[in-house]
C-alpha cells in the first residue's frame, strides 16, 4: 500500500481513463529513474505484471526505492497552454532543470 504519497481526483481520473484503453489487469506505474539533465526523471508507463517489491495503491504501481524518495508528495494531472500531463510536487525535490523534466534531491 503506498501510504504518504497524494494522488489528486483529476490524477486518479487519468489514470483510469488512460487503462481503460489498455488491456485487462494493466497497471499503470509511476517510478523514479537516473537520467535528464538534473539526474533523475519521473517515468510514467503501463505494465501488467505486478512484482513482489511494488506497492500497490488502486491500480498504480511503484517499486519500493522510487516510493521512498515520493513520499510526501502529491501527484496531479493538469492542463496547461503547453498541453496536458501528470505533474508531481515533491518536498524532496532540490533543483530541477529548466524544462521541468528531470530533478535532483
């Protein structure tokens, strides 16, 4: 069960709207990987395979060691001019890049 981590209604609503176009017994996962310009991303994906070290919140998947450096945060799903994505506010968070799309801790 992912405990300190908030997921807002809007961000809720889509994920469940993006699994529905999916097949049955898809998850959807959210994980932290190395990379981008401030040396760590957000990845968003669809798996159907749960493992033993993933929490489990609805129908969304984290691994354990990306659910440690979320917690305290709040995953929403907005629109803005530039389009529409999933965005995460995260107190742990030091510095992001310029784009917004990768982070340091």
């Amino acid at each position: 069960m992912i405990k300190e981590i908030k997921f807002t209604d809007k961000a809720l609503k889509q994920i469940n709207i993006l699994l529905s176009k999916k097949d049955k017994g898809s998850f959807f996962r959210i994980a932290i990987k190395g990379g981008g310009c401030s040396g760590f991303q957000y990845e968003f994906t669809f798996d159907k395979i749960k493992s033993t070290e993933d929490l489990i919140y609805e129908n969304i998947l984290i691994d354990k060691t990306s659910a440690d450096l979320l917690k305290g945060s709040e995953v929403d799903f907005v629109s803005e001019l530039i389009g529409s994505q999933f965005k995460i506010t995260n107190p742990q968070t030091k510095s992001s890049c310029g784009c917004g799309v990768s982070f340091s801790l």
